[in-house]
C-alpha cells in the first residue's frame, strides 16, 4: 500500500513538472496562417528543443568524431600489425648473411653461427 502511493505520488509530480515546463499556451494557441495547417513559424512550428537540442547535438557530433576517430585509428592498427619492415621481418639466417656481407663475421663465425640456427 505504501509503495502504491510513493509511486502515485512519483507519478503526479512528474504530471505537474510537465505541466509546468511544457509551453501549453504554445501547443494549443498557435497562430494559423500556413494555408489553414495552423503552423508557426519555422519548420517544427513551435515545437523547437531549445537549450537541450543545441547540447543534444553538440553532444551528438563529438560522439560522432570520438567515435570515427577511434574507429580509423583501430583499423589502421589492425591492418599494420601484420606487416612488418624489412629487418623485423628478416629471419635470422637472414640476418646472419647481412652480417657476413657486412664484414662484422668472419666466414668461421659465420659457419658456426648457421650450424646452430639449422639445428
């Protein structure tokens, strides 16, 4: 029973919120003048969002960025990972000849060196 009548009450307070903040004088006095449609000025006629339109879609647009920009910074993470550069991407054969051509090994080094790596 006493939660039947927190919720009454709940319920006509937000009725009277309404009432109060609704422009009613607006909704059902509008002017006519449209061709007989009764349409204010505007395209919604007096039904415009006001302050939380504009912070609605301010809100709205940097969602939207937020989002597409973290969208292309994922994709271009994704797509990269698979690819790699040259020396990342060398074996370490590779990388042992590079080392041999360079002069930095000797031909024994060398040899030793791939003996171990095949095995």
């Amino acid at each position: 029973m006493k939660l039947t009548n927190t919720l009454l009450s709940c319920v006509r307070a937000f009725m009277l919120l309404v009432a109060i903040l609704f422009p009613w004088n607006q909704v059902l006095a509008q002017p006519g003048g449209a061709g007989g449609w009764n349409m204010g000025p505007g395209m919604m006629g007096y039904w415009g969002m006001g302050w939380f339109g504009m912070i609605f879609m301010i809100v709205f647009w940097v969602l939207l960025i937020v989002g597409l920009v973290f969208l292309v910074k994922w994709l271009i993470q994704t797509t990269s990972s698979g690819k790699t550069d040259g020396r990342m991407g060398s074996s370490a054969i590779e990388i042992l000849k590079e080392r041999y051509a360079r002069g930095e090994i000797d031909q024994a080094e060398f040899e030793v060196k791939k003996k171990d790596l095949l095995e």
